[in-house]
C-alpha cells in the first residue's frame, strides 16, 4: 500500500503543472464544473503549441508572456485587489511555468490567496492553491485550504477529491474514509438547508473507489450498489463496480457492468469506458471468475468521485 501511495504522489507531481493550467484556462467560464472540457482545452492547447507552431515563433511568444507579467505586476503595484490583473498574472505564470519551465511555483501562492480571498463563491481557486501547495510540499497547509473550502461548502467535489487524495498520499485511509462517511452523514440536513448541496451519489462513488484503492472489495462493491439504488440511471456507480469486479479477476461480470455503464453514459465518456471493455477482452486479461464470490463485508450506514 506504501509503494501506491509513494507512486501516486510522484505521478500527482508530474502532472501538476498540466492540471493547473487546465483548469485556468477555462476557470472563467465554467470552473470546475465540467472535466470533459478541461480535456478539450488540453487537446487544443497541445494543437497550438505543437513542434511546428512552437518552432516558429517561440522568443516571441515567451517575450509577450514576460511582457504581460511585468504589465499585471505593475497594475497590482497600484491596484493589489484588481481581479483582472491577479487572474492574467497567474494565467502568465503558469504559462511560463508550463510552456517554457520558467519561473517558480511559488509564485503561484500569492495570486492564488488573494483570488480565493476575494473570490470565495469561487471555490475553484482554493482548489487550486491546496494543489500547489501540496505539490510544493506543504501538506499541512493544502489540507487546511481544502477543509476551508469543505467548511463552506461540505458538498464541493473538488475539495472533497482533493482532500481524500491528500490523505491517502499521506497513508491516512482511514482519514480518508471517515470524511467521506461524515460528508453522506450530515448529507440530509444539509441538503433541506440548500438542495443539491451535496451529491451523494457523488460521494458515495468516491467513497467505492477508496475502498478498492485499498483492496476492501467487499464494501466497495456494497457502497457502489448504494449510489445504484439511489440513481439506477447515473454510470458511475455501474462503471466503479465493474472497474472493482476486475481487479478481482471476475471478468465476466465485470464486462457486463462496463457494457452496462457504456449505455448510460454521456458520449464524452464513452471512449473510457469502452478502453476498459477492449482490456478485458484481450487474451492476456481474460482469467476464469473465482468459485467464491464477492465479499458481503457491510458499508456503514452512510458510505460516498468525483466524475470520471
């Protein structure tokens, strides 16, 4: 379990800077609300500043980057609260940061507190400071950044993803589980106080996907079962148990719930969903399902992925 955890920190690392500037890129218009689109602006990204576009002009390119920020550091010279400036600062940044391996993501921190301080509704931005400062090694203080944020808003996924992840990359499951019990716990009141506050079908598919993390297949697959009978027509739940149903090695009834989640989910998904039948069905994955079956280990009464 060490070894994942050490994995799964070092891979986190390496991605960072990419998650980062995705996410930015579209934070204006829609947040974090839709991963399907982080995805496009990613795809885009890479067509502009692919070898060919890069050859032609990359001084250029870097010299308006570092332009830009000289202009938004001297506006918040004058203006330090300027939203503006902080937002086309740290979007510089990142740019330079992800694009030409120049500059500090330290210096991230301070545009990053300042919008998350001015911009509260915009939990997008604390987020992304907890990020960095994971990514810069101070886990305390991304813990405290996300529980801020969950103290706000318990429902946030995204704090909620971050947070779980945190703790498993600190080999604290345990932490990780009792958060995401205590999240669907007081989901009821919460949710007659503001509707939808928190999702917990949501939660209760990232609570399935700790418990495989963790090889606890039982309660995976009875939490899964859970968020399917509170939401017959939401994928998710159907695509965790089958991934679950596979790292058992119970390949056919795994490829009848990856079949199954294919046709609900919405087409952005599809293609995921159908890589994982295609490994299933190749010669060197396919191993007979065990003569016992699955584990009936009981969930806590109020067990809780973000979207796939």
């Amino acid at each position: 379990m060490a070894d994942r955890v050490q994995g799964q920190d070092v891979f986190e690392k390496r991605r960072w800077l990419i998650n980062i500037a995705l996410v930015l890129s579209v934070l204006g218009f829609v947040g974090f609300s839709m991963i399907p689109l982080l995805s496009s602006t990613f795809q885009a990204s890479q067509s502009a500043s692919s070898p060919s576009a890069a050859a032609t002009a990359p001084t250029s390119r870097k010299a308006d980057l570092e332009a830009q920020e000289r202009g938004y550091t001297l506006v918040l010279q004058r203006e330090p609260d300027n939203l503006t400036a902080l937002q086309g600062l740290l979007e510089t940044r990142l740019r330079l940061l992800n694009e030409f391996k120049q500059g500090d993501p330290k210096d991230l921190i301070d545009p990053l507190e300042k919008l998350a301080k001015l911009r509260p509704e915009q939990t997008s931005y604390a987020v992304l400071l907890a990020q960095t400062k994971a990514y810069l090694g101070d886990r305390e203080g991304a813990a405290q950044t996300y529980r801020d944020v969950l103290q706000a808003k318990p429902g946030d996924l995204y704090a909620l993803n971050g947070l779980v992840d945190l703790l498993m990359r600190q080999n604290r499951p345990e932490a990780a589980i009792g958060l995401l019990q205590d999240t669907l716990k007081a989901a009821s009141q919460a949710n007659q106080v503001q509707p939808n506050g928190i999702n917990v079908v949501s939660v209760q598919v990232l609570l399935g996907e700790v418990y495989t993390k963790l090889e606890r297949y039982g309660e995976a697959i009875a939490t899964f079962d859970q968020a399917m009978k509170a939401d017959p027509q939401d994928f998710r739940p159907v695509f965790g148990k089958a991934r679950t149903l596979k790292d058992q090695g119970k390949v056919t009834e795994a490829t009848q719930l990856f079949n199954t989640a294919f046709n609900l989910a919405p087409a952005n998904y599809k293609d995921q969903i159908r890589a994982q039948i295609s490994l299933l069905s190749t010669p060197a994955s396919v191993t007979p399902d065990p003569i016992i079956g699955p584990s009936t280990t009981p969930v806590p009464q109020t067990p809780p992925s973000s979207s796939p």
